[in-house]
C-alpha cells in the first residue's frame, strides 16, 4: 500500500533533460497509481498520525490502517520549480541560503534564532534530531541550551498530537 496525497508525480532526475531539451515537464508528471504494480493499493490521503507501538497511521479520512513495516519516503518539493538536481551544482546551497535569507529580511520574517527565542516562551518545545547530530558528531551537551531533549524520527513522530504545529529546523 501507498498512501500519498499527491494527485501527480514528479520523476525529478527527468528536470536535467527539461534544462537542456531533451524533455517537457510534462512527459515527467504521471498520477502515482499509474507507476504502482498491480495489486498495490494508493490511498490518495494524508497520514494525520503514527502510532508506532500499535504500528497504526491515522489518516484524514479518518481511517486507520495498520502495518507490519512502515517505510517513510523523503523527498524534495517539486512544485518549488527548481529541479533537485540543482543542488549538486558547487555553490548552490549557499546561494540558495542566501536567497532565502535575503527575502526573509524583505518580508521582515524573523531568523531561526529569533524564532527559537518566541517558541519557548509561547510553550513550544524544542527537540533536537538524535539523527542529525551523530550525522554531524556533535555532543549531547552540544544543543542548543533551551532543548527540551534529544529524539529519533519514531521519538518525534510519536509526540505528534493532531492540530499541533511542528517547525522543523
């Protein structure tokens, strides 16, 4: 079973053809079901909660489905309009950074320490990524001084309570 709420997909390694020719963006768009095997179900929803220790999603439907193992498939945006393939370009990252920093002053969004000052004090909780950290070989004792604690993916998906709002950093 496939549960995405995507209506289309994005075969993103295809937006290098589209940059030099090769392809139209809409040779790379196709409806999800159409890319399944036979006998794999879709469910066109969103997953609302994971119940890890029952090994049960909820769903916006209102339905629960369970599991024996629960695959969760990252990727990027592609309505962003900028191929993913980008990012391997020497300097993108930074300039992209850049970019995103620069509008944010323009519509006068606060920076990421900013925001960390007003989600305490308005009873957020902060949580770092256990993930992250080994990733980039930092120190419990390295996080940010008002972190609530340390999580793994399950950890954090298991706090997820439905109508809460989540920022990821």
């Amino acid at each position: 079973m496939v549960i995405d709420p995507a209506t289309t997909h994005y075969y993103q390694p295809g937006f290098l053809c589209v940059i030099f020719g090769r392809y139209r963006v809409r040779q790379l768009c196709k409806p999800p079901a159409s890319l399944l095997r036979r006998g794999v179900k879709h469910l066109q929803v969103e997953v609302v909660s994971v119940r890890s220790a029952e090994k049960t999603l909820q769903l916006d439907s209102g339905e629960t489905v369970s599991y024996d193992v629960l695959v969760i498939a990252m990727s990027g945006k592609p309505d962003m309009h900028m191929p993913e393939i980008a990012g391997v370009v020497s300097g993108m990252g930074t300039f992209a950074t850049h970019m995103t920093r620069k509008r944010m002053a323009e519509l006068d969004i606060p920076g990421v320490s900013q925001f960390l000052d007003i989600i305490k004090p308005s009873g957020g909780y902060i949580y770092a990524c256990k993930l992250a950290m080994e990733m980039f070989k930092l120190e419990q004792s390295n996080p940010w001084d008002d972190t609530d604690g340390i999580l793994t993916v399950g950890q954090f998906y298991e706090r997820y309570v439905p109508g809460s709002q989540i920022v990821f950093i």
